[in-house]
C-alpha cells in the first residue's frame, strides 16, 4: 500500500512539470511583422538582343559499320555428333539411302532415317537426325510385339492358278506394299534381327520366290526393281538349266543385281522330313546331307555369293533336317507355315505366308502381320 502511494505521487509530480511545457508547444506563438520596404521606380525592360543566326547542325556520328554475321552452314554439312546420333543440313543430291550409306555404312537403313524423322524423303536444306544405334532391335513395346511376314511366290503367268499369279496381281500386290508404308528386307536382315542385332522397320516385310522358274526373271524381277525391293529367290539346283528353270547366267545376273538374293532350296526338291522307303537311318542322314550341301556348294561356286539361308521343300522339316541345316552354317531356314516371325521365333522354322493366284488384294492384306497386340506389364 505504501509503495502504491509512493508510485502514484512521483507519477503526479512528473505529470505537473510535463504538462505546462506539453501546452507551450502545441499553443502557436505569433510571428514578427517586418516593416513594409521602400517603392521605387521599375526599371524599363532591358532591350532584346538582336537575333543571331541559328546555329549550324552538329554533324552527324558515322553509322557504326554492321559487324558480319556468320556465315550459314554449307548443305551436306555435319552440325552435330556424338556417339548416338549425327544431324547434317541435307544437301540437293541427298536421299534417304544416300545418307544412310554415309553415316551408317548401309544404304538399306535409310528407312531408320525416315522412321525416326517422321519422313519420306530428304528436302535439301532440311535438318537430319540420324540415330547412329538401333532403340528398339526386337520391336517390343508396352502393348505388343512386332512380327515380320515373309511371303512366298512360286510361278508367275498369264493365268492365275493356285500357285500362278498374274503379273498384274504382282505389280498390284507391290504397289500396295509401296503405298502403305510397308518396308521390304531382305533374310538376312531378319538373321540379324532374331539375334538382336538389327531393329527392323515397323512395317517390315520379306518377299521370297521357290524353285527357281524362269518367270522369276521375266516378270517378278523387272517389277520389284522398279520398286527398290530386294527378294530371296531360293534354287534347288537339279532344276537349273532345265526347259522351265533358270539359266546360270540367269541366276548370275539376278545375284549381281542388288534387287535378288539367290539361296539354297534343295537339291532335287525331295520331301526331306521324309526317309524314303527301306533307307536307314545312316542313307536318310547321308542323302539329307547332300540335299542341303550340295546347292550350297553349286551356287556358291558358280555365282560368288554368300549362303545364309535355305528353305525347305514344301515346307516340311524334322529334327534330323534341321541339325543338318544347322551344322552347315545356315542362320535361318523357312517354312510355309502361315503367320509373322516376332524376334523370339525359332530361326530354323521361320514362318512363311503362301501367296496364291487366286487372292485378291483384300486377302493380300490379311496376310501382312506386322504387330500381335498383347499385353505385356
């Protein structure tokens, strides 16, 4: 109570010296009047100048000189490179195969090139990424798996039959390949691509030729060189040279072409998978050895060419046959079993889709698999 009483009189005592000097400052004091000072008489206005000539414009400053932009690359010239991919400005004699056997090494990449670029040819002046390594070499994606049709043609004439197609049905059946973004590789290229080796097209496909008729050389192949496409024609060599078999300097120009792949198709085109009766199993071997290496060593002496591939007579295969096959080197062997080859397919019992005189471009069609939907995760 005391120190209540203590408190509240130093807080009167301080408000009573504070106040008065609060009140002095907020009461305005009045200001001194100065005396008024004396009039005198104005001056008259100072006379004006006499005008003066305008002065003379400054010179201007020299423009300063535009430094020189650089130069736009050449066409054909590299503008980037690593280990994964080149971008060169596309030059006026650039295609798509000229750039591939550039860069790649292989003008039958060129539709790397055109899948990866979204295009169908080359512009000159246009900037080309070309990927240098293959993304995807078995084709698999997230909703299915790619799969690769090799079609099988025998004879071609005038008048279609089970086995015969008309040159018109063939130019058709081509033009349709052409017009609808199918790509056609040769057999060794779907080699590679069972080993993981080589991507192939989204729309590949493989065209094949059996036994060796002349009309292979009279109508099939003046059409596919029209298009650019390469086929395997497979040979067995007991018919050659006969009234309705090619010739050697036949089958020699078609190998030299770039357009056809000569291979092996037997020798007497005998049903392998079958012994014939009162063989045993050492004659059946023996008779299956010579079936499979005796064309391999013929077409390999008379045309010069590398042997990768063999198909077997009507399509028929055993166990025996396809160790036979397999001892003598061949990558892949073919059937005439309908359907595509996905990258896991068996190489020595690839599949292959039977072209027939009487399909027509609707049935054509439905022999291209090129993709079997399944869900994969």
């Amino acid at each position: 109570m005391r120190l209540r009483k203590t408190l509240s009189r130093k807080a009167g005592a301080l408000a009573a010296v504070l106040l008065p000097l609060v009140l002095a400052c907020a009461i305005p004091h009045p200001r001194p009047v100065s005396p008024p000072a004396p009039t005198t008489a104005a001056k008259p206005p100072a006379p004006a100048p006499p005008a003066s000539k305008p002065a003379a414009k400054a010179p201007k400053p020299p423009k300063p000189k535009r430094v020189s932009e650089r130069a736009p690359p050449k066409l054909g010239t590299v503008l980037a490179k690593d280990r994964e991919y080149v971008v060169v400005l596309a030059g006026p004699d650039d295609t798509l195969r000229s750039l591939a056997a550039r860069h790649l090494g292989d003008a039958s990449r060129g539709w790397l090139i055109a899948d990866f670029n979204s295009i169908d040819r080359v512009a000159p002046g246009q900037e080309i990424v070309i990927p240098l390594t293959f993304e995807n070499p078995t084709g698999v994606g997230v909703d299915g798996y790619q799969t690769v049709p090799i079609l099988c043609y025998h004879r071609f004439g005038d008048k279609p039959a089970k086995m015969v197609v008309t040159p018109k049905a063939f130019a058709d059946q081509m033009d349709f390949l052409a017009q609808n973004g199918y790509r056609v590789v040769p057999m060794v290229d779907i080699a590679d691509f069972l080993q993981g080796k080589r991507a192939l097209p989204q729309r590949a496909v493989a065209i094949t030729m059996d036994d060796g008729y002349k009309s292979a050389y009279s109508v099939a192949y003046p059409i596919l060189k029209q298009h650019g496409f390469q086929a395997t024609l497979y040979v067995y060599t007991d018919f050659v040279g006969t009234s309705e078999g090619l010739t050697w300097a036949q089958l020699s120009e078609l190998a030299t072409s770039g357009v056809i792949d000569v291979q092996p198709h037997s020798k007497s085109h005998a049903n392998l998978a079958q012994a014939l009766p009162g063989e045993d199993l050492d004659a059946y071997r023996q008779r299956i050895t010579d079936e499979v290496e005796v064309p391999r060593r013929l077409l390999a002496e008379h045309l010069k060419i590398p042997i990768h591939t063999f198909a077997f007579p009507y399509g028929n295969a055993n166990d025996l046959v396809v160790e036979v096959v397999q001892k003598e080197d061949y990558r892949i062997a073919a059937t005439v079993l309908r359907g595509g080859n996905p990258f896991f397919a068996y190489p020595y019992l690839l599949r292959r889709t039977m072209i027939f005189g009487e399909d027509d471009l609707d049935a054509f069609r439905g022999k291209l698999e090129v993709f079997r939907s399944q869900r994969l995760r």
